[in-house]
C-alpha cells in the first residue's frame, strides 16, 4: 500500500485533481482493517521501480523529464502538465508513481515465487493511460505494463493475460503491447461511439491488434451508459473466458479500476460491487491461479470501498455473493458483444462460428458536439450494501467409502450415514467442453440462480483431471459455492483433487486447448440458438434471434 498524502496547503498551491484523491487509498485501506480482511492477508512491503523498470514501458526522454518534476516551480510544473492530458503534476507525484509501480512489481515477485498465490496492490497514480513518453489520465508510469514486461523478463513467463475492467480505455497498456502475441490484453469501456474520453478511435472493437499481435488486443467499447451486471457477466461469458482459456496465459493481471461500478461520476454505470467478487472469481482458475490485481480508478469512495472488499475477500477464497435476480443484457451491450465476438473469430477458434456484426451498429463518428463534455449533475445513485460474506469454517466435507483416507482440510462422513437422494443433471463431455461451459452452462447458471449446484460424474466420462477441477471452480460462481459432487465408487482416484477444488485451491491449467470439432461446436451453437428465446443470457448478437438461427440452418442444409 502507498498513501500519498496531501495537505490543504499543497491543495491551495497546485492544481489538484477533485476526483483522483488520497482518501481512495486511506479509506480503502481502513475498511479492509475494520473488516478483518486485512489480517487474513500477507502483506508485502512496498519499494520504487527502478529506472530500468520504468524503461520496460516507458523513453529515456519521458523518465527524464518526469525525474525533474519535483524541483520544479509551480509555473514549469503548470507548463509540464500542459503537455499532456487530464494529468495534474505536483512535486512528490514522481516519488509516488516510482512507489506505484514498484508494488505492483513486489506482488509480481510475491505471486510468481509463491510466497501469495494472488493479491492486490493498492496504489496511486493509476497507471493504464500513461503512454511510452506521456502522462495522462492521471496516470505517469504505467504500473501493469512494467509489471507484465517485468514477469516476462525475470520469471520467463510467456503469455500474460491482462484483464482492464476499469471503465476507461487503457489505450496505455494497448499501445504497449499492441503487436506482442505473449500479453494478451482485455478491455471494456465507456465509449459512446467515440464521445467520451480519451475519444479514441483506437479504443473501438476492431482495433484487435498489429502484425504479429493481432487477435491479442479486445476492445469492449460500452456505447451506453447504465450497464449492469448481466451486461458485465455475459461479455465475460461470451468473450473474455472463452478466449483466455484458449490463450492459457501464465500469469493474469488485472487494471483493477472501480470507475466501472455504480455511482462512479466517470463511469456512470450501474454494476453493483458484488459484481467483482464474480469477475475476480471467474479469473482465479486461469493461470493456475497467479492473479494480480493493482488498482486503477473508482471515484465514489462508497462504491470503491466497497468493491475492493469484494475483490479481496474473493481473492482470499471465500464463497461468492448469489448472483441474484440478473437482468438480461440490454441491446446496445448485445450490440457490442457482436461486434466484438466478430472482430475476432479470425483469431480464436472459439469464436470461429461467431454471427458477422450488422454494419447499420456501427455508427459514424460526429464529434464531441458543444456542451456535450460539460459536467453534468450526476444523480445521487443509491444502491444496497453488500451483503456480508461469511468465510466457512469447513470449506469442504466428504462421504467417502470407510477404506479411503480424508484428504486434508476437509470434513468426512463415514459412507454408512443415510443421505437424502437429490436430483442431478447430466453433463456430458465433448471436445467442445469449454465452449459447452462458457456458452451455455455459465451463462445459464447465472440466469437461472440455484441454490444448489449437484455436480455428477459418469464413469468413463473422458474428462480430463484439470477440466474437471475447472468446472468445479468455475460451477462456484452460484449458490454460494454450495456444490454437491457425485462420484462413482471405482473413481477414488479423483477424490483427492475433487477436494482440493472444493477446497478452493486454484485448477491446473488446460495446456493449449485443441480446437474443438466442427459437429460439436455445430451441435452446442444450434443448442445455444435454441435455447436463447428462453433465456436471455445465452444471446451474444443484437438481433432477432430467430432470423438468426433460420440463417443458420440454412448454411447447414447447403
Ligand atoms: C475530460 C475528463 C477526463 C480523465 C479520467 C481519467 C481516469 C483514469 N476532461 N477524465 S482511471
Ligand atoms: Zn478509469
């Protein structure tokens, strides 16, 4: 953690931000105090990058420069900050970001040694806009492009997968990676067809990437405000999951900006902080668990706290929050999750029988009209505080026949007691497993919200001991990870890593996937097509679903 402190009297002399504040870290860190949660983790001390740190993002020139900035007078530092957009330079800021990005570089060691398995770095200045030899939007050095550059350096890792939930373009971290296939870079964001800032058209869906990294940059652009989380949780199903189990990446790393959840004046949309602890849980079997997560922006302190517990307690394994009463996505969100998922099946097998995008979504560019960028009174947004989390004593219990031992922290029964029969519904594997998943069966999950999840096992089922521990984890994203696994009695072998997955323990990586086979992904798409007038969560094209499926099986009879 680093506060950068600020006093009344700096605040009258330098041109201060009123939204990037100190209290974003002071009350973030009081509450994860209070809460308890802070002493449930380990926590890493801070230090400065050093300069060749920095210049794995960043010019000499811009190091320079920036070097110079806290002997300046007020009048250089006024005319150093010209240069560069809504970006505020006050004498101590080149001392902070140096302690900015050096702790998002303290987790990168604490996570990739294994001394944490994941963890967040709670930091200021923000880095994700700062550009190679520029400042902006409040960021200086960029903390999660040096952290990604510096894992690839000094651990060897080969593909960083970078998820930006911030609700603004990261056109920092895009720029820097834009043609490097090892860093696969994700990002939503409030766009407006291009009216809302940094008004890039670089931040639009088809800027997928350059020569040999293109297909490894995603731009969500959120052309509406107001998106919930079932807009949120269904661009995750539908494009980010699907396609990062395809890149398999080593280590994932996370722009973790707050200014995407509800009361944010930046972001004006409607996600609730609960919704983080589902986008944290989602990543944490990737990579074999290594996450990192280092803040960005959020700029309503309520709904900041709030979410940074929530991201946290979720990093810290305790069972997440329902996913209760999820609307569907509204149209332009649809919108968007077409245009992308078609920008990209050239690139990921996954997505190679996406629907094309309907050109008419794609509006012309009129530029900021006049007012339009005026401050507007946003309205006071109001929304229930999470409810409070419990952390189960006994996160698994298992009923094993009398003659197998109880794997570690878990609770047995002997197999004698007398159980209730429950029902259970089949799953069947196919090479197109984790598209069956992603596609179909988390989409509907979060839509038809159990309060049971009976997972069952078939002999001979062909699922692999890693997909299998997938699944698990992935399947306790519902019911408050409440999930009653059925085994076969001649498949003890799998009971020690079923545990271990019930326990929370991270899933083994898929390796490279395969691509799927063509009559499965067929089957499960005709599936999807089907079954999306009943269930909202399954849809990825703004259409009329209809039409869309009589398109189809007209191909298939051709
Ligand atoms: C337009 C407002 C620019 C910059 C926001 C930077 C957020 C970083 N003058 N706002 S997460
Ligand atoms: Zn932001």
């Amino acid at each position: 953690f680093y506060f950068g402190k600020t006093t009344s009297f700096d605040r009258q002399l330098f041109p201060a931000c009123k939204i990037e504040v100190p209290e974003r870290l002071t009350v973030s860190h009081e509450t994860l105090v209070r809460t308890g949660l802070a002493d449930r983790c380990v926590s890493v001390p801070v230090r400065e990058a050093t300069d060749a740190e920095i210049l794995l993002a960043h010019s000499e020139e811009y190091l320079e420069a920036v070097k110079k900035t806290p002997y300046m007078s007020l009048e250089d530092l006024m005319e150093f900050t010209r240069q560069y957009g809504d970006v505020y330079f006050h004498p101590n800021i080149y001392h902070c970001a140096k302690l900015a990005a050096g702790a998002a570089l303290q987790l990168v060691d604490s996570v990739m040694t294994g001394k944490v398995r994941n963890g967040m770095a709670l930091v200021r200045p923000p880095g994700h806009h700062s550009m190679r030899s520029a400042a902006n939007g409040f960021c200086v050095f960029n903390n999660v492009a040096i952290a990604a550059q510096y894992a690839k350096q000094k651990y060897g890792v080969q593909r960083v997968l970078i998820v930006d939930w911030d609700i603004h373009h990261g056109q920092g971290v895009q720029y820097c990676f834009e043609d490097d296939p090892s860093v696969l870079y994700f990002s939503w964001h409030r766009y407006e067809h291009q009216k809302f800032w940094p008004h890039l058209r670089d931040s639009d869906y088809d800027i997928v990437g350059k020569e040999k990294g293109a297909g490894f940059n995603i731009n969500v652009p959120w052309n509406k405000v107001g998106m919930e989380n079932g807009d949120y949780l269904s661009v995750f199903c539908h494009v980010l999951l699907p396609v990062a189990y395809e890149f398999c990446p080593d280590l994932v790393l996370v722009c973790a900006g707050f200014d995407s959840a509800i009361g944010d004046p930046e972001g004006e949309m409607c996600a609730t902080p609960d919704v983080f602890a589902h986008l944290t849980h989602l990543l944490m079997n990737l990579a074999g668990g290594k996450l990192c997560a280092v803040l960005e922006g959020g700029y309503n302190l309520t709904s900041l706290v709030q979410s940074v517990c929530q991201t946290v307690q979720t990093l810290l394994g305790d069972p997440v929050p329902r996913p209760a009463s999820l609307k569907s996505p509204c149209i332009s969100a649809l919108e968007s999750l077409q245009c992308v998922r078609s920008a990209h099946k050239a690139y990921w097998s996954c997505l190679k029988h996406a629907g094309n995008h309907n050109r008419a979504f794609s509006r012309a560019f009129k530029g900021p009209e006049a007012g339009e960028e005026e401050e507007k009174d946003a309205e006071e947004k109001v929304w229930p505080e999470p409810p409070k989390r419990v952390t189960p004593p006994v996160c698994a219990a298992l009923v094993l026949p009398d003659d197998v031992a109880c794997p570690e922290g878990c609770e047995c029964f002997s197999f004698s007691e007398d159980l209730d029969p429950l029902l259970a519904s089949k799953l069947s594997d196919t090479s197109g497993f984790t598209q069956a998943v992603f596609g179909l069966l988390l989409p509907l999950g979060y839509e038809y919200d159990p309060g049971l999840v009976v997972l069952v096992r078939m002999p001979d089922s062909g699922v692999s001991d890693s997909l299998w521990q997938q699944l698990i984890g992935l399947l306790q994203s519902f019911a408050l990870g409440h999930t009653l696994v059925v085994l076969q009695e001649e498949e003890k072998a799998l009971i020690g890593l079923t545990a271990s997955s019930l326990l929370g323990n991270p899933a083994a990586s898929l390796k490279q996937l395969q691509a799927p086979l063509t009559e499965d992904t067929e089957a499960i798409e005709k599936l999807r097509h089907r079954l999306q007038a009943d269930w909202k969560f399954l849809q990825t094209t703004g259409e009329c679903s209809s039409i869309t499926f009589e398109i189809n099986i007209n191909i298939h009879r051709s």
